[in-house]
C-alpha cells in the first residue's frame, strides 16, 4: 500500500516538473506549488479508502487523527526549492509510525525512478535504474567522512557553532539535497548529514531507510527521535561515528 501510495504521488509530480508553475510564499516563505497539495491530495485519498483507521501528518494539508495507534507522515515534495528550479534531487517523503515509532519509510524520486523502502527489521531496498544494494559504508573517523547538508542557512545562532565543529572536523561538506542526501547515506555515499529545524514530514521515512541500510539516526544528543524531538537530526552511515558527532556537536 505504502509504494501504491507512492506511485500516485509520482503520477501527479511527474507532469509538473520543468513547467510553469504557481508558487505560492508560505508562512516560513518556503515555495509550495500545485504539485505539492495535489500529491498529498492523491496519498490521502488512496489511505482513506483502503486505511480509513489510520492517521495522517502532512505538510501541505495539516493532520487527521494524530492519536491514532498508525499515523501516516507525509512530505510529498521534500525539496521544494529543487523542484521548482527544475533539479531532480527532491523527493516525496511517506513514514509511517507505531504508537509515535518510525517503522516504514519511502524516499522517492519521480523523475529519475529512484525509491528506497525501509521497513522496521527488514534490509532497505532500493530500486529503479541504478538499483544495487542499499548498504552504508564502514567510516570510523569523522576525518574520513563526507558530510552533507541541505543549506547552512538553517541554523539558528545557537545551532550553529556545534554544526562548524562538526564539518570542520569532516573530509569533506557538500551542500544541498534535502531527503535525497539521506538517501545517499543508505547508499554508502556519504557518511554524515546533520541538520536542524526539521519538521516531523522531513524525518520520519528517513529512520527507517538509513537504519535499515546499517546506519543510525538520532537527534543531536544521540537519542532517538519521536513526534517531539527538536528539530535538530544527525544521520551516520557508521553508528561508530555517534559519539564523535555529539560530542562536536554539543561541546
């Protein structure tokens, strides 16, 4: 049901990308377009048919039984700025929790017919034309990772002294990617994503991918995060990393 769920919302996404589209200033004065509110139309229609009991968490249309023993965690285009500038390095984000615990995730990208699909306990599989084995690399030392996040923007005064000590303590920092450079992690292409300011729609599919692939995800104190975490999401290909991370993080 979850990647039915999926390939609708690819169905409405793929027609709109690279055209003329509405965007629209939301509240925190991030783009949502057309695309974005017809594919999480599209998730909640097919949910409400076939689950009717569950809840549902999205971005663009607000929540429907948040208490309930399933909630379902939308973000049908997660990169948004991507999307409208015609960059294929978005994705729609479909979680799904358990008494508030992540144990299904999809990432997926429409345009290039990428997916993960992470289910609690179970390896990650990743398919489409560059399928191969979703599995995080070995990396001990935070000097030997590559580090990504989506922009240094996001941090707030008090964030971001801890994220300098973490990528100045990296190989290597690439900027940009949003769901997809977590993605990368479950790929054992990049080693360490830390950003802040996240949305339980932009975390929730993650957890299930990236740990399901070898790799760990926490907040920035190392602890697992559930509907009231603060925003703030460490990702590490090599749970070995953990300590390193925090302790730069939060010294």
């Amino acid at each position: 049901m979850a990647e039915a769920a999926a390939d609708r919302a690819a169905a409405v996404i793929r027609p709109l990308f690279r055209s003329a589209l509405l965007v629209e200033a939301k509240g925190d004065a991030s783009p949502v377009t057309r695309a974005d509110k017809e594919a999480e139309e599209a998730i909640r229609a097919l949910l409400a048919e076939t689950l009717p009991n569950h809840g549902v968490i999205g971005e663009e249309h607000g929540s429907e039984r948040p208490d309930a023993e399933w909630v379902w965690v939308l973000d049908p285009i997660d990169g948004t700025r991507a999307f409208v500038t015609g960059r294929p390095i978005f994705g729609s984000l479909l979680g799904l929790l358990h008494r508030g615990k992540p144990v299904l995730g999809i990432i997926d990208q429409p345009i290039t017919g990428e997916r993960w699909l992470g289910v609690a306990g179970q390896p990650t599989r990743f398919s489409g034309p560059f399928a191969g084995t979703a599995r995080c690399r070995p990396c001990a030392a935070l000097a030997e990772a590559e580090l990504s996040c989506t922009s240094p923007d996001m941090f707030s005064a008090a964030n971001r002294p801890g994220f300098d000590r973490l990528r100045n303590g990296a190989r290597r920092v690439t900027w940009g990617g949003d769901c997809y450079a977590f993605g990368l992690v479950a790929l054992g292409l990049i080693d360490v994503v830390a950003e802040s300011d996240l949305k339980i729609w932009d975390w929730a599919a993650l957890v299930p991918v990236i740990e399901g692939a070898g790799g760990r995800v926490t907040d920035w104190v190392g602890q697992p995060l559930h509907p009231g975490s603060d925003g703030r999401v460490l990702a590490l290909g090599d749970p070995r990393l953990l300590q390193e991370a925090v302790h730069l993080l939060q010294s």
